[in-house]
C-alpha cells in the first residue's frame, strides 16, 4: 500500500510490530471507566507510534500543550488522562467554541449522535474519529481520538489519551476492527493559505480578467472558483478567467476560491474586492469605408463600419482637412463648391451600454475636384462680317450652377480688341452690355470673335470661343477719270510726191481705288472702254499702291463708254465705277 509521509511532527520511525504487540496486550488489561474499552490484541490491529508525552516528544510527536492544558476541563469533560478532554481540547485549540455544542452525557459514544448531522465516513485531518459503545476496542463508554493525519483513505494516524492510561500516536488501517465508527467534522484542519488568491488585474466589461488561486500547504489537489459582483455569485462563473458582462458594470468583483486536499478541510478564500468594473473597449470588426465621387454636385456616402459586442447607437461626423463640417451627421454628404481641395473624412462614433465610445476615423478622399459648369443652351455668333456690320452673341443658358457669373471677351485675330463703343472714334467696339459688336477700321481683315466666361468659385471655369465664319471686309471707292487725246502729223504717202495727214486719237484712263480701313489697296482692276459702234476694248491691269494709269488707243472718234472693275481680295470686296468720254475728231 503506498502511503503519503506524516507531517514532520509524525517522522519518528514506528515501532516494530513486536513491540506493538506488546504495548496492545498491556493496553488491553486496563478497564476504563470512562473511555476507552479496548479490544483483544486477536481481533483489532493497530500500530503505536509512541506512548507517553516524554517519548512521544522525543519521537517528534507533539502533544499540542496538552500535557499542561490537561490540568483543565474542557467541554466539561474530566481533566487528566481522557480521550474526551483530549479531543475536546483540540477541538477548541483548533477554533471550536469552549462550550460543548450539546447538552447531555459528555462519553465518547454520545459524541456521534449529538453531532450526526456532521459526523460521515470520512477521515480529515483535524476531525475526531469516534467509537461507539464497545465499537473496535472501546469500551461502553466509547472512545475518540484526534485525526493527526489521513494518509489515504484506508489509513490514518491519529493521537488519543486514555482514562487511567497514558497520550499516544497511532496507526489504524481501514478493514479491521480498529477502523473508527465515523468522522466528527467539528473545525477540521483546513490548508494553510500560504499565497492568498488575488485578482490585480483592472476589470473592464468584455475583457478577460483572472485570477491567482493561491497555494497551500500541502499542495491542493483541487481548486474551484466562483466569481462574485457585488457580493451576489455571478451564475456559470466558474473558471478562473471570467469576462465581465454589462450587468457587472459599475460593480465590484470578488472571487471565492475553494482549495481541496485529500484528508484536510476544503479552505474558502475570498479575494479583496476589485475596483468597480469599468466600461468595456469596443472591437471594430469591420472599418467604416466613404465612396463615391469627391468632386463638386458629387455625394459621398459613408458605410459606419461593425463593432464586437454589436452597439446600440452610432453617429457620423463629416470631416474637410480636419475641420468639422458643421450640420451634416447622415450617411451621405453633398459635395459643396466651398470643400474644393480639401480631403474627406467621417468619424463613426459607436455607442452601447457600459462601452467607453469608439471614434472611428475613415481614410481621407483625394482633395475635391472643383465641379462641372453645364449648360441648357449653347451660346452663338451671328452677323455679317463687313466693316459698319454689327455682330450679335446669341445668348446660352447656364443650366447648373444658376448663380454662375458669364462675361464677354471680344476677339480680333484671336486677341482681345479692348474695344468699346464709347472709346472708339468711329463708334465701333463693343455695346455697354457687350452682347453685340459694331465692326470697324481696326477689325478690317482680322476674323472676329467673342470668348464668353462663365465661371463659379468651386467649379472649373467654362470658356466658350465663338469665331465668325470669315475676316471682316471692307468696300472700295473708285475714283475714275479718262481723258481724250488727239494728235496728228502729215506724212507722205508712199511711192507719190503726196502727203496725208495721219489722226490717232486714244484716252488715258486713271483709276484710284481707296477702302475704308486699308492704308492701300492691290488687287486687279478690269478695264472695258465701248466704242461708239460697240467694239470693246478689255484690259485687266494690277493696281500699283491702290493706282492705275492706262492709255487705250486707236479709238474712233465719239462718244466712248469707260467701265472699270474692282476684282476684289480678300478683305476688299469688289467695286466699279462707269464714266463716259468723247474723243473729238482731231
């Protein structure tokens, strides 16, 4: 049988069995009045570890103070050399009340009936084990004893006195006549507590605390726990970590630990008490997300993101380069045209019962592009482009933003002409509202236009170039003259001694060809001068710095009609002019 070393107190080795049985029969001659009977060395077996204080003593056997303390009645139970007085003094010295817990007879087989609702089978240290009547080797009156030791659960070592006889230790093994009636737990010996059970840990809701069991002498061979808040056992609370739910919130938590070990009383430990429970950390399961388009008329929309334990409440907050847009907390934001360049975020605040806040804050948006001017109806250019002509914007219709401001920009040859109406000297520019355009000298041979901007802080400027279909032209004045010529001269006639006399008459036609807005003017000009019987002469000639000298000849006396032609340029248009001369006969 294995069998677990006494404490230090029981190490003296036993005496041998011969031994025993000597001291059994010597033991077994006395008759007590009141105590123990004993039984006959052939039927009860047991092994004496000492007898006697002395020898006990310097066997390592302690008799507790009882050799001077057994001068006294304890439990009102004679002084002196008896197994009741021993016993009802250790149960005292072990914390037990000084009064016996019944009233009656005080002998030894009396204990296991007045205390039967805490008297079992089972041996613990500091129990007293009881005899009934005649029980092993007791004799009527009974006998007790104290439980020094449980060495397991088929042996035991306890310590006794006997009336008229001596203190001593003993082994009793279960199975034999020896083997006690029963175990009185009046005050067992509990573990000695040496590391008190602690919980240090700050608790919060939801986080996982545990606590420090503690160790004990000897070591437990089972621990329970049972957490407590406010003094009220938490149901299921029963291992030693434990998170705190909501309904511990705001109280103070404790923990009774209970320690076992084979042969000794279970010891109940409570831990101090912790400081209230704080409110708990919320997990973010998943990060609230803002889409959509960061630009001007766009709308972003913010997702508020899942939180462990799922929560009670969540806002949003909207967020330009940090700074708090005030009055927006939905879902989905407006982009506005003053959040232009600034980046996006939203703060999700998420709320429950007995959980600090969490303020969650989304990845920012790329900084908000300006937004898109859009128009109902385009905007045209009408008008002819001729010097004197006027051109006409034909209004658009800003469709969005309707607060849009549209100016005007006169082009010349695709720069701005500056030029108004009250500015120019020949009243061409620009109308005070600008809608149209008078064209003038300067606008001569340059391609008109207009540059309409419509623009709006927060939107991209719009600019619309409207250019007229050809360069502004001008018309020619013509200033024609023809001046006659007659000459003539005699000569001979041939192969005679006569003479004749010989008339050429011829004009001299002049052109002048001036335009308004030109400094010169070049280009062709198409002369036809019709005799008098219908024949023409036709020559087309280059004007020389906007003039023209062409003598026609061999004309036939009378009237001649004199047609010129401007053939026109490009910014020059075509011009004629008509004159009639008369060549005399000589």
């Amino acid at each position: 049988m294995l069998r677990v070393q006494p404490p230090r107190h029981l190490l003296a080795p036993r005496l041998s069995a011969v031994l025993a049985s000597v001291i059994s029969l010597v033991t077994a001659a006395v008759l007590l009045a009141v105590g123990v009977q004993t039984a006959s060395p052939a039927s009860a077996t047991t092994t004496y570890l000492c007898t006697g204080y002395v020898a006990c003593a310097q066997a390592g056997y302690t008799h507790h103070g009882y050799k001077k303390a057994g001068s006294k009645m304890w439990w009102r139970m004679y002084s002196g050399h008896n197994c009741t007085n021993y016993v009802a003094y250790m149960m005292v010295k072990s914390g037990a009340s000084s009064e016996r817990p019944w009233t009656g007879s005080g002998n030894a087989y009396n204990w296991g009936v007045q205390l039967s609702d805490i008297t079992d089978s089972t041996p613990r240290v500091g129990a007293v084990a009881w005899y009934k009547a005649n029980g092993g080797w007791a004799g009527s009156s009974g006998h007790v004893a104290y439980v020094e030791q449980v060495v397991s659960a088929t042996e035991i070592i306890v310590s006794e006195d006997n009336w008229g006889g001596d203190f001593d230790y003993r082994v009793v093994e279960k199975g034999t006549s020896g083997w006690p009636d029963g175990f009185i737990h009046v005050n067992d010996t509990p573990l000695t507590v040496d590391t008190a059970p602690t919980v240090t840990a700050t608790p919060a809701v939801g986080q996982k605390i545990t606590v420090d069991p503690g160790t004990y002498t000897p070591a437990a061979d089972e621990v329970s726990i049972q957490w407590y808040a406010a003094g009220k056992k938490i149901e299921g609370a029963t291992s030693a970590s434990y998170k705190p739910t909501t309904e511990q919130w705001k109280k103070r938590l404790s923990v009774r630990v209970t320690a076992k070990a084979s042969g000794f009383a279970r010891t109940v430990t409570d831990t101090d008490k912790t400081v209230a429970v704080r409110k708990g950390t919320l997990a973010v399961k998943n990060q609230p997300v803002v889409s959509g388009t960061a630009q001007v008329d766009g709308t972003l929309t913010t997702t508020t993101g899942t939180y462990s334990p799922a929560v009670s409440d969540k806002t949003i907050h909207w967020y330009a380069d940090g700074t708090l847009i005030k009055g927006e907390t939905s879902k989905k934001l407006a982009v506005t045209p003053e959040l232009v360049d600034t980046k996006i975020t939203a703060k999700v605040t998420a709320t429950t019962e007995a959980y600090k806040a969490e303020k969650t804050l989304t990845t920012s948006t790329a900084n908000v592009a300006p937004g898109v001017i859009r128009l109902g109806k385009d905007y045209t250019l009408s008008g002819t482009s001729s010097v004197g002509d006027k051109l006409a914007i034909g209004e658009g219709v800003v469709e969005w933003p309707t607060d849009a401001t549209v100016t005007y920009q006169w082009l010349r040859g695709g720069t701005a002409s500056g030029a108004r109406a009250s500015t120019s000297s020949d009243g061409s520019g620009a109308s005070n509202d600008s809608l149209s355009y008078l064209l003038g000298a300067k606008d001569v041979g340059k391609t008109m236009g207009v540059r309409i901007t419509i623009a709006r802080a927060g939107y991209t400027t719009r600019t619309v170039d409207l250019a007229a279909t050809s360069i502004v032209t001008t018309t020619p004045v013509l200033d024609l003259t023809a001046t006659p010529k007659v000459t003539t001269r005699t000569v001979k006639v041939a192969g005679t001694k006569k003479t004749k006399t010989v008339v050429k008459r011829k004009v001299i036609v002049r052109v002048g060809v001036t335009a308004y807005g030109r400094r010169t003017v070049n280009g062709r000009v198409r002369v036809t001068l019709t005799q008098p019987d219908g024949e023409q002469q036709v020559s087309t000639v280059r004007l020389v710095d906007g003039k023209l000298r062409l003598p026609v000849t061999d004309l036939p006396r009378g009237k001649q009609t004199v047609q010129v032609d401007y053939l026109g340029t490009t910014v020059v248009t075509a011009g004629s002019a008509r004159t009639t001369v008369r060549v005399p006969a000589s």
